[in-house]
C-alpha cells in the first residue's frame, strides 16, 4: 500500500464500508462509512472486486446464480514439510476416495519454508466444532498421511462452498471481477487464476473507454469472462469435486482408465494441459463477440 501512494495517481483506503452506491450518465459515487463518518467517493466506474459476498454486487442488483453444496470443506495447514517425504515430489496433489477425497498444496505461510494445506470433505452429521477439534484434525491427516508423531498444526477452518456466477458483469457503470463475479469449489484451482484473467481483460479495455472508445467493450468483456466462467471454471470444478467423490468402483475405474490414455497419447495429454491451464478457456472467450 506504502509503494501504490507514492504513485500519487490514486490513494489506497483501508477501515472503509461501502453503504450506497448511485449511476448518472457521467459517473459513479460510492457513500461509504469510514473512521470519521460518511464518506463520498466519485468516479467514472467502480470494479467491484470484494469477494463473493460482495457489497458492490448486491448494492448493483446483480443476480449470484448456482447452486451451494450441501457438506462444508475442512482445511488444515501444517508447517510438515512434504516435499522433503517420500512420495511427494509435487506442489499439487489429488486423492480420490470414495469416502473422503483430500487435496494437499504446497501454500506460502508466515515463515520461509512455507507451509502444506490439506482440503477434506466434512464428515456426514458433523458438526463445524467437531471438524476442526484436534484430534479430529489429527485423524484426517494421519488417515492419507501416516507418520509417527503428530502434525504441527498452523491454521485450520471450516467453510461453506458454492458454484455461483453473477448474471452479469457489467451494470452500467458497475464492473464486476473475481470472486465478486464468481465462486466454485478450489479442486483444480481454476477460481483464483480466472480471477486474473478477468482483471487481464478489463484494465486491457477500460482504459480506452475512459478515453472515449465505445462503451460496448464493456459489455464484450462481460459477456467473454461470463463464458468463461460458466463454460469451463464451473464445468470443470464440478467434474472435478464428481471425480474425486466418485462412489461406483466401475465409474471410479473408466475415469482412472481415461487419465492414463490420455497422458499416453501426447495430442491428448497436451489438450488436457491446455485445458487444465486455462489456455483453452482463454481461446473460447476471445471468440465470444
């Protein structure tokens, strides 16, 4: 924040809430109630980039539409080091289990080494107290992981998870990116980095409307980020949250039985990279008029 203001082309607020927001044919002002009481902002747009309980979406009328799972994901860091265990070469790791699926990454924490966060489905009838009590903790690691010893535990925390993109990105001069656009489940990875893409495309084009290009690029980039968000980001981590929780022993083999043609086969391995990066939702909605 210290490096932005010394830009001296905006000024960086924090202790803010935004309370109201009014469209005219040449601006935007946001009413927000700060540290010394009401506050007005004015400018031409807002970017609402608050997150998928977004005020500025909700004070703009937009419609979050989809669905919310019905089981909490439970996450726990550990300061465990993986990468120097057997087994665990990768950064990013998948288990299938028809019981209880688990993701483990490597994340950055406070310290210099990093830290390790696993992602589990809560337990059938559990509640959030008992998902994050120690042992229960401990048992879920120790179940994918086994070790001697208990795990050093840095963080851990319980949340509700939903597949939701907004009706539209753009209302008027409202623009919405991110999270404050769309949420999904974390398997794959997918929400973050559509994220980027979402603010990649919008500072691409925004600048040349403030300077008097056709507003239509804005509608253009909602329609594009919203294809992409509902073609492939919420396509894909709903196959991927079935994938993982897949029950029928044939269904679980026909899927692992797939996986391995297709990193057998090179033009398939490499349309999956593709997919799985995000360069193929990228080409879709570049073709989206």
């Amino acid at each position: 924040a210290a490096r932005y203001g010394e830009v001296g082309q905006f000024d960086v607020l924090f202790s803010r809430r935004v309370t109201a927001l009014a469209q005219s044919a040449t601006g935007i002002r946001l009413t927000a109630a700060g540290p010394d009481g009401e506050e007005l902002h004015d400018g031409a747009y807002v970017i609402g980039a608050d997150g998928g309980r977004s005020t500025i979406r909700r004070l703009a009328g937009i419609a979050f539409e989809g669905f919310t799972y019905a089981e909490r994901f439970v996450k726990v860091a550990t300061a465990f080091d993986f990468g120097a265990a057997p087994g665990y070469t990768a950064f990013r790791n998948y288990f299938s289990d028809p019981e209880e699926w688990c993701n483990l990454f490597k994340v950055r924490g406070e310290g210099e080494g990093g830290l390790w966060r696993a992602v589990f489905p809560a337990r059938p009838g559990e509640t959030e107290e008992e998902s994050l009590a120690p042992d229960a903790l401990e048992s879920r690691l120790q179940k994918f992981f086994p070790k001697p010893g208990t795990y050093p535990i840095a963080y851990a925390g319980s949340y509700a998870v939903n597949q939701r993109v907004a009706a539209t990105f753009r209302q008027g001069r409202v623009l919405l990116a991110g999270d404050s656009a769309h949420v999904n489940n974390p398997i794959g990875g997918l929400g973050m980095n559509g994220g980027i893409h979402d603010a990649v495309e919008l500072a691409a084009v925004l600048p040349d409307v403030m300077a008097g290009a056709d507003e239509a690029l804005l509608d253009r980039y909602s329609r594009r980020r919203r294809h992409a968000a509902t073609a492939f980001v919420q396509t894909q981590t709903i196959a991927n949250k079935k994938m993982m929780e897949e029950r029928d022993p044939a269904g679980r083999a026909a899927r692992f039985a797939e996986l391995a043609r297709t990193a057998a086969d090179r033009d398939q391995a490499r349309a999956f990279m593709r997919r799985s990066s995000m360069l193929e939702s990228l080409r879709d909605a570049a073709a989206v008029a």
